[in-house]
C-alpha cells in the first residue's frame, strides 16, 4: 500500500475524488458535512451549488449521462439527504453511475434523534445499487474506492456514502487501498454457438435495443453488428442513439408511444434480439402478446433481468462490448436469409412515415422539435423533462449517440430536464445542451436557474407551454371520461419574465411562422436563452398503445380538446 | 410454491434488512427465518419463503445485494406451501 501523509477524514473524501479523476461536485452545504465543503474550499475540485439538493443529484445524473463518467454529489444529513432519494431512485431505474455522499450527525449521537438526524443508510436501501455507512475512519477511503467501483462496475447505478461529522474530523494516514477490481463476464462459447443457431433459424429477426448499449459502451460494436447482418432494428427510449436515423432496417422507438413501423415489426418477428433491454410495461403493452410468436434471444449484463417477465430461449450474461462482436464471428460462415423480411420492414418505414404537415397558424410541437434537431451542431444534448413533450422529443429528434438525449426513463421524473441539462453542460462544456421542457415539468425544479445564472452556462430552454399537464389530462380526455382533475395550468406565470430574473434573456412565440427564426435566436444567442412556445393544445402524443392493450392496437386520432 | 432458501452474509448492521427488503419488495412472504453467526464472522440465513412467482426472480435479486456471499435453494414444494397456506387460513 502506497502511504501518504496525514489529513482529516474530509480532506480524504476531496483526495479520493481527485484521484478518481472527479473534476466537478454538484451539491449543498448543511451543518453535518461542513468539514468536507471546508475541505473543498480552494481545491481544484469545483463545487457547483444547486439550489436544491435534488437538482444537485440530477445534475450528477445528466454529467454522467453525457459524458459517460460517475457523477458525484453531496448533501447534508436529514433533509439535504431525504431531497436525494428522487434523483437517486432515477439513478438506479436508469442505470446511471452517480456517487452521492451525506453527511451524518456524529456517531455518538446516531439514533438519538439528534438535530437533522435521520436514517439515511435505511432510506438508501431501496433507492440505491448500494450503499455504505462510515463508522471507522480506517475504513473511510476503501470505502470511497468501492463505491466508485460498484457504480460503474457491471450494471452501473448510485452508491450512497454517509459519512458521520466527528469521521470527517478524525485523522487518518492516507493510503490508496489495493482493491481486485472484478472484470466483466466474457460470454460462453457455447452460449454465443446456441445464439447464432438461432440467428440463422430466423426469418424475421429483428433487435430490440435498449440504454444498456450505451452503458456498455458498446454502440459503436452494436452498430457494427448491424453493418455486417442488415438486421431490422428498433430501440427503447434510452436505447435512441445507439443507432442512427437512416440506418437500413432502423423503426425508432417501439412502445406505448413508439412509431407504428416499430411496434409491427415487433409484433411481426419471429426472433426478438434483446439487447440490454429489459421488457419494460411501456416497451411491451400486454406483456402476453409482446412479440408472441417470437424466439427471445436476451441480451444483458444483469442476469436478474434475464427471464425476469419473459422467457429466454437463449441468454447471454456478459459484456455486450464481447458479446456483439463474437456473435457476428459466429456468423462468418454462416448466411442470414433476410431478403424478404428486410423487404417488409421497408414497406412498414414508408407506409408509417411521421407527418409533419399541420393546418392552421399554431404551433405544432412534433414539427418544431424536427426543426429543432435539424438545426442542432454535431455536438448537442437534448435532455428532457417528463411527460408529452418528452415523447415529441423521442419520436421527432434524431440522436448521434445515447449520451446526446438525456430522459427520465424508468422513473419519469419531472423536473429531471433542467439539472440535468446543467450536468451535461458542465460535462461537455463545447456541447450545445438543449433541455426540452412542458409547462408542468419546468416548475418542478425552476429554482436552477439559479445555478445557470451563477455559472453563466449556455443552456438553452426551450420551454414547451399549453397551459396543461397534457400527458396526465390526454389519459383523463381518453380513460377517465374527461373529468380533468387538477390538470388544468392555465395560471402559469410568465416564464420569460421570470427567466429575466435569472439574467435569462428569452422571448414568447405563438404562432407557426415564427418557430424558425425564434429556434435560430435561440441557438445562436450567447450564453442562456429560454424560448417559451405556446402550442397548439389540441394536439395529444400518437400513437398511444392504451394501458393493457396489445402494441398492435395503437390508437391514432386527432381530437379537438375541450 | 415453498423454497428454503439459505443465505451466507457478511456481517454488516444493515445486511439482514438488505435481504428483508428485497425478498418482500420482489413479491416474496417469510414464513420462517433463523439466523446464526458462523465462526468465520459470516452470517448464515436460512428462510422459507412463498411466492406464486419463481424462486429465481428472488434469488437472482438477491445475489446481486453485495453482502451476499452465496444464496442457495435448498428445496422447493408445492405441497409444502399448500400445507402451510392451509394452517393460515385455519388460524
């Protein structure tokens, strides 16, 4: 073991850091870790300081998203810990590596109920990959290491690190602990043999792609796979990016809210190729009918995902980065017989094209969004909030890669855009980062707009308005007979005005023939810029494959709101 | 279905509820449960447990819990469980 000098416990948590090559922290200060901010105070380790821990925590989120490394954040005990849990559970239902750590009220008085005492190693339980309480300052910087380790490692997701005030204050000898670091599982020969039997058994194979493909690190060997097979393709929401608009045999986003090419082919396949993947209830519609006459090839580095809600008849636990290359070897001397199947899924992409055409003078959101993407530099973010503008946003902007496009997946967390598109800037400083917001979304975590202001970031807000929680109120509209219960918000305030509070110049539009000019001053303005659109509220998400229902019955319509 | 399961632990503060909140989180009923504390400092967790859905959306679940050292099925009975879904409802 290398051995160091002294220091304070807090001191260690900023070297620990550092030596995980952690630039920046996004965080709070409060009582129970004011040694680790003292420890902070004039390291080359930045803070960024939200305005609310949550918003600090999803800024990690959208740092590790678009750049691929572990976001970290920091939090008081108590509240500053308990305003964590939204963004951590966001973490863990996305996979996302994220090391938040809290600080505790010392350890003489843990369980007294102590000023801003509670039990956060109890509360990390269900919201984080796993969590550790310091109660040893010997145990202290092993600790760190294996947090970083465990988020990043396998299939990644948050670690919590509650450290207790009189561990930050206590001296230890730093020394960089030797940790066995696991390699990922490389996939059994047989395994890959018994896939390609199957590849080559297929008619109608098509690939089912999911967020694990960028987590892997494993685009550019999926898109390679594709190459060397013409195998049709579809992806999840996290899974847009992986593969890019205009590949042959490519449907976009499948599901409740997918394309109708998409969710065809699926329904028409004869062998479903999950990669990293997990058939969520938004992806299948009725889980018995998803894909039903289809072999299921699954996959996946975490093998609890595997024959989980469907059954496998081949599974492949291991890193997709070795998995996706031997298969494509297993196939060298073997011919895939696709030509008809590949000539049907064309016919679904032409007969199922997007239609942009909207009569009238409103603004028809799916429409500007396309506009939107073809303006956007090579190097952008998109991140989203939640609801119909999130689905607009998959459905009509096309992505490079999975990091480009940032959206509350498995947890659909409003108020996610925001932070995160803060996280994203911080992580790719040169990056045009666009965060897409409704109406609803935006308020839930407005008060970063101060953290764009105390860091001049260049975030652009296009803000999404049609004075409703339309997801919420199209499901009233379509399943609760239009009994719009608190869905109504026409009493929104005025966005841009309050964005001039931040030092946020912006501007309003209303009508379609300024949507072009508005995105070009948007895009092209310095700094900052919130464009507020007002759209045309009658317009809801189609198609949608209602609850329950299977994703062949996808409803179409156009209906004039009342 | 019935299973026994048996666990070996590390032994942390926490591990137990690590293991109890998944089991019941993963749609899994306790009926019986010892624990003992082996003399290599590890845990040994042995429990039955009920469940209409298969063993292994447990099991795979909790092996992936980091203190879990090993997680054996040591049986599995249908009619095991029918006795015991039985003497509950008599009760």
């Amino acid at each position: 073991m290398e051995t160091g000098q002294k220091m304070r416990g807090a001191d260690a948590v900023i070297k620990v850091l550092a030596a995980h090559g952690v630039t920046t922290v996004f965080g709070y200060p409060g009582g129970a870790i004011m040694p680790i901010y003292d420890a902070l105070y004039g390291h080359p380790v930045e803070h960024l300081l939200s305005r609310h821990e949550q918003g600090a925590a999803f800024a990690a989120v959208g740092y590790a998203r678009a750049s691929g490394k572990t976001g970290v954040c920091f939090a008081t005990s108590g509240p500053g810990a308990t305003n964590l849990i939204t963004s951590l559970s966001d973490a863990l239902l996305d996979s996302v590596p994220v090391v938040a750590i809290t600080g505790q009220v010392s350890t003489a008085v843990i369980g007294t109920d102590a000023f801003q005492e509670i039990d956060v190693l109890g509360m990390s339980l269900s919201c984080t990959k796993h969590s550790f309480m310091v109660t040893d300052i010997n145990e202290l910087i092993p600790t760190l290491y294996k947090a970083f380790e465990i988020a990043a490692s396998g299939r990644p997701g948050p670690v919590l690190v509650d450290i207790p005030k009189d561990i930050q204050i206590a001296e230890l000898e730093y020394k960089t602990p030797l940790l066995t670091v696991n390699e990922e599982p490389e996939p059994e020969v047989s395994a890959i043999e018994a896939a390609g039997e199957l590849l080559q058994q297929a008619k109608k194979p098509i690939l089912y792609v999911g967020g694990g493909v960028g987590m892997a690190g494993a685009v550019d060997h999926l898109r390679q796979f594709i190459d060397k097979t013409g195998m049709p393709s579809v992806a999840t929401l996290k899974g847009l990016g992986a593969i890019e608009h205009g590949t042959k045999g490519y449907l976009g986003m499948l599901g409740m809210h997918g394309g109708k090419a998409a969710n065809l082919a699926v329904q028409a396949c004869d062998l479903l190729i999950v990669v990293g993947a997990r058939f969520d209830d938004r992806v299948t519609g009725r889980l018995a009918t998803f894909a039903g006459n289809a072999k299921v090839l699954h996959l996946d580095i975490d093998i609890a995902e595997i024959n989980k809600l469907r059954q496998a008849d081949v599974a492949i636990s291991a890193d997709l980065r070795q998995v996706l290359p031997a298969l494509s070897a297993s196939l060298e001397s073997k011919s895939l017989e696709l030509g008809q199947w590949q000539l049907e899924v064309e016919e679904l992409y032409r007969e199922h094209q997007w239609d942009y055409q909207h009569p009238g003078d409103l603004i028809y959101a799916p429409a500007m969004l396309r506009r939107l993407a073809n303006k956007l530099p090579e190097d952008s973010v998109v991140s989203c909030d939640v609801g119909q503008h999130q689905m607009w946003v998959a459905q009509h902007m096309w992505f490079r890669r999975p990091e480009d496009h940032l959206s509350s997946a498995g947890l659909g967390t409003m108020g996610f855009g925001l932070p995160a598109a803060i996280g994203a800037q911080v992580a790719r400083p040169d990056a045009t980062v666009v965060t897409v917001s409704g109406d609803g979304s935006f308020m839930m975590n407005v008060q970063e707009l101060t953290t764009i202001k105390r860091r001049k970031l260049p975030v652009k807000i296009l803000l999404i308005d049609n004075q409703k929680l339309g997801m919420v109120k199209q499901w009233q509209q379509l399943f609760f007979e239009q009994r719009y219960s608190e869905t109504d918000l026409s009493d929104n305030p005025d966005f841009v005005l309050m964005a001039s509070a931040f030092d946020i110049p912006g501007r309003t539009i209303h009508r379609a023939e300024e949507v072009e000019a508005a995105l070009d001053e948007m895009l092209s303005t310095p700094g900052p810029f919130m464009l507020h659109v007002a759209i045309d509220d009658a317009f809801n998400v189609w198609p949608l494959v209602p609850p329950g229902a299977c994703n062949s019955d996808m409803m179409d319509q156009m209906e004039k709101q009342t | 279905m019935m299973h026994s399961v048996e666990l070996t632990l590390k032994q942390q503060p926490e591990v137990l509820e690590r293991v109890l909140r998944v089991t019941r989180h993963r749609g899994f009923t306790i009926t019986e449960l010892t624990m003992t504390v082996s003399q290599d400092s590890t845990l040994k967790v042995n429990f039955d447990v009920q469940s209409e859905r298969v063993i292994e959306l447990l099991t795979h679940q909790l092996t992936k819990l980091f203190d879990v050292l090993d997680c054996q099925v040591i049986t599995s009975s249908a009619a095991q469980a029918e006795a015991e879904i039985s003497a509950m409802a008599s009760a």
